[in-house]
C-alpha cells in the first residue's frame, strides 16, 4: 500500500474500503446488532445506514474511535497508513501538515489511533514465551537530560519503562512508577510465562525473580558484559526495542508527558509485535489498527483529563 492508492484521497472508495473491514459479511446495526439494515441516498448522508427494526441511523464509524469525528474517513486511513509503516512514529505537526487539518484535530486523530493500537488484556492475549522460549526483561528511563535543561529550569523528570521482549516474538511494555522487586515482579508474573527462560542484567531485583522462571541468565552489564561466553545470556533484544522507543521520542515527538507516556510505549509495542521480520507488511499492518479500532472509544475529555491528571 502507499500514499497513491485512492482510499487515501477518494472519500467514496475509504468508506468502502472501512465498511468492508467493519462489515465483512454486511452492515450490521451496531445497536441491536440487526442484519435488517439499508443504505440511505443523498451526498449528505454518505456512508449512512438506517435499521429497519429500531429505526437506528449509523455509519461505520459508529463504536470505533472514528465515532463522531468530522475528519473525512480517506484522512483517517492516511494517518493510520503513516503510523503503521513510520518507524519511529509521525508528530501531530507532521498529520496537520500531510493531512491539511488543524493541530488540535492531529493531536486528537493520533491519539485516537494510539487508542486503537493498545494490547489485548492478558487474558485474551495469553502471556509472553512459555516452555522453551527466551524472554528478556529491562527496564529503560525516557525523559529530559540535565545538559539540555534550560538554564534556570527544572530538568524533565525522567520516567520508567519495563519491558519485556520474546525472542523472535513479541514484546510487552509497561510505563511504572518505580523499579522495586515488588512493581516488577507485578508485571513479570502477569505478562509472562514462568515456564521461559529469563535473561536480565545483574540487577540485584532479578536475583529471586529469576528463580520463579524455568531458567534464569544475567549479564554482567557493570564488568562490561554484554553477551556471556557461550552466547545464550544477553538483552540486546529488548535493548534493541528500547532504542526505538528512545530515538522515537528524540527525533519524532521530541517530548512526551508523563499523562500519555503509556500510548506511546502502546503504539512502538504494536508496530514492533507486527514487524516485518514477523510476516507483516505495511497494508496488514494498517488493517489490524483499522480492525483494532473497533469497539474502542476515546473522547476529548478522557485524553485532556489524563494530561492534567
């Protein structure tokens, strides 16, 4: 897919291409979930559904986190399309600019797509490894550096990310509020399976940890090892993770506030457990945001209480 395929210009055919992804098999009524449905006429009721049985009106939109946004549906599928393949993420002021809608609208737009692409729950989604695999656990700090504080200026306070990354598989991150044996173990028995292997580094808090798991490797990162004499011990893996997150957030975003640190850390998560090297090419990557988008809902309110939370 790319940015000359119509659905990103052509109104009619995105609403198409979005009905077919909500609808594979017909419109349905998303209030009574009603197959008993017809397409109203007229240019301004495009997209427009009626129901023959509880006289619902509704577009496919409606129960997405497209639901009630002016942004016409072409715009919407560009700026998924550009966040799923753009590496290291797209600023607001790069959609206002592509896209040719206010700031506000991009900021709002990219959230709401951020919101989309927020992991399944445990319980549905299963836990990273299990019998057999290799997990890598670490934990990285994203915010402001001293050197570059204005003078006379607190610097940024900086804020904490645990990750864990499977081998060859995929990963999960968790924005925490400290890095204490107990807020890590939370994360490590919930969002992992204690039948992997686990490497870390040689923080003292993975001591006991590690022996909940199947195995556990270290490195000594404080002596200058980086990878163990016989080449199974090391955390480059999620290092590797981290450091797209970090030049993300330097060379795209440039700074993230701690309120929505977590959609961010969501959104890297997403497009890396969807990589290329996993079998996923841009255009499927796309569908699973603009599938994911569904039953989700984000409005201005939660994402302006959450900044001033």
């Amino acid at each position: 897919m790319d940015n000359s395929n119509p659905i990103f210009h052509d109104e009619d055919k995105a609403i198409a291409h979005l009905e077919a992804s909500r609808w594979p098999n017909g419109p349905v009524c998303p209030c009574c979930q009603s197959k008993n449905v017809h397409r109203m006429g007229g240019k301004t009721q495009a997209g427009m559904f009626l129901c023959n049985d509880c006289r619902d009106k509704f577009t496919a939109r409606v129960g997405s986190v497209m639901e009630r946004s002016h942004i016409p549906v072409h715009k919407w599928l560009l700026a998924i399309h550009l966040m799923s393949a753009s590496k290291k993420g797209v600023s607001s002021k790069q959609l206002e600019r592509m896209l040719g809608i206010s700031y506000k609208s991009a900021w709002f737009l990219s959230m709401r797509i951020r919101e989309a692409m927020s992991p399944e729950p445990v319980k549905t989604a299963g836990p990273v490894g299990g019998s057999g695999k290799t997990i890598e656990a670490d934990e990285t700090f994203v915010g402001g550096k001293a050197k570059n504080a204005h003078r006379g200026k607190p610097v940024p306070k900086k804020h904490t990310v645990l990750a864990l990354v499977e081998r060859d598989g995929k990963a999960r991150a968790q924005h925490v509020a400290d890095v204490t044996a107990k807020t890590v173990r939370q994360v490590l028995v919930t969002q992992a399976s204690r039948k992997s292997k686990l490497n870390t580094d040689d923080a003292l808090i993975y001591y006991w940890l590690g022996k909940e798991f199947a195995e556990h490797r270290s490195v000594n990162h404080s002596a200058g090892e980086y990878v163990s004499k016989d080449g199974k011990a090391h955390t480059q893996t999620v290092e590797a993770f981290f450091s797209l997150i970090k030049r993300g957030i330097m060379g795209s975003f440039h700074s993230v506030s701690e309120a929505h640190l977590q959609r961010y850390v969501d959104e890297f998560t997403f497009r890396w457990n969807n990589r290329s090297s996993l079998g996923v090419e841009d255009f499927e990557r796309s569908a699973a945001i603009l599938k994911a988008a569904e039953g989700k809902r984000l409005t201005y309110r939660r994402s302006d209480e959450a900044a001033n939370a």
